[in-house]
C-alpha cells in the first residue's frame, strides 16, 4: 500500500490517498478515457488499507463533474469506504458541493442511500 498523489488534468481529478495518515482526497473534474485503469491502483490500495490498517479513515470528495463510467468507479471506492466500516474502522466521507449544484448534491445523496453508509454534506458557497 502507497501513498497515491495524482495531479488534476482536463479530464481528471486530484487524488491524493495517504495511507500513513488514513486520508483520501478527491476533487475536480472525472471523465478519463478509461476510468477503470485510471481508478484501478486507488481500488487496490484502498483494499490492501482494509486488509493491513486499524486506523480511522477521512475521505473528502469534491467533484465538479464526473461522467458515467467514472460515477462507477466512485461506487466502487465507496463499497471499499463501506467495507472498512464494517471492519470497525471509524470512517468519515465528506462530499462537498458548490451551493448552487443540486446534481451533485443529488449524485452523493444516491450513493449514501445506495450504500447505507452517513455522508456529511457540505455546501461550498460560490
């Protein structure tokens, strides 16, 4: 498991995934060629963090856009976010909107009631 930095592009988001410190961060705009392969390493380290840490876990989300194949992988992060709840680890996800999105306020309140896992909900003013 590694520390995951990823620079945001046109049609990528920051990832920013540090283990040590049980953080992930995501944000921007998510509509790679190929999300599959662009997510991949963050899903298996995701899983390695399940399997090897006790620590609790912050993750931060704040998309301007992300298109369908991105949306799941996303679902795929969060079943991992929902799996380390489940292990007893104390997880907090925060999704972050610009006050006028209500689609993206919409996008994460479907994947709270997708997964059953507590969102907190923080409305960035423009």
């Amino acid at each position: 498991m590694e520390q995951i930095l990823l620079e945001p592009t046109r049609v990528t988001p920051l990832i920013n995934f540090e283990p040590s410190q049980g953080i992930l961060e995501m944000k921007g705009r998510s509509s790679p060629e190929n999300a599959i392969q662009f997510y991949q390493k963050l899903i298996e380290n995701l899983d390695l963090f399940i399997q090897s840490s006790n620590q609790s876990f912050v993750a931060n989300f704040a998309f301007e856009y992300f298109n369908t194949s991105s949306s799941k992988c996303l679902f795929d992060v969060f079943k991992r976010l929902g799996k380390m709840k489940e292990a007893g680890k104390d997880v907090v996800i925060n999704w972050y909107f610009e006050e006028d999105d209500e689609d993206m306020k919409e996008a994460g309140e479907d994947y709270c009631d997708l997964l059953d896992i507590d969102f907190n909900f923080i409305e960035i003013e423009d």
